[in-house]
C-alpha cells in the first residue's frame, strides 16, 4: 500500500524535526498507522500560550489521494479564586 509508506515516511520526518516545536502527531497505536493524534502546544507571547490541544487525525486508506479527516478535542480547566484563598477547578470537555 502507498499510503502505508507515505505515512511511515512522514512519521519519521516529524521525528527528525527540532524539539522545540509547538506539536507533535504520532499514530495513536503500533498497530493501525491510520489513526494519529497531534498534541499543540500554545505559542509563546501569545493568549493561548500554556495551552495543549490535542486533535485525532484519520488517514484514509488511499491517502494522498484523498483529504484526511480530524477533530480539534478540546477541553478546559478553569481555576477560579475563591474567597479565604480557596480555589475552584472547573473542567469543561466539548
């Protein structure tokens, strides 16, 4: 299969690039190489910085041929101060 081969070759391509980079994307498995998570992490200087988004990615079987699909997960932690130095974690999912 193409696709096998494209993806392999852009996993190890994504492994060679600098540590300091502002995501990440494996395949969630060893087993099924169509299925990958990405990790972005918030810039720095900017309001999202801090922030991890993690976003699942599908490859289609006959990839590159045709557009992969994907979800941006997102979920939030709030911490609210409370009176008498108290603090509140409120966790959102959507």
């Amino acid at each position: 299969m193409q696709s096998k081969k494209r993806l392999y070759k852009e996993l190890n391509e994504l492994d060679k690039l600098d540590e300091e980079l502002t995501f990440q994307a494996y395949p969630i498995n060893d087993i099924d190489l169509y299925h990958w998570q990405a990790t972005i992490f918030g810039p720095k200087d900017t309001p999202y910085e801090g922030g991890i988004f993690f976003l699942n990615i599908d490859f289609p079987y006959d990839y590159p041929l045709n557009l992969l699909k994907s979800d941006l997960l997102l979920e939030f932690f709030i911490l609210i101060y409370m009176e008498m130095e108290k603090y509140v974690l409120i966790h959102f999912n959507i």
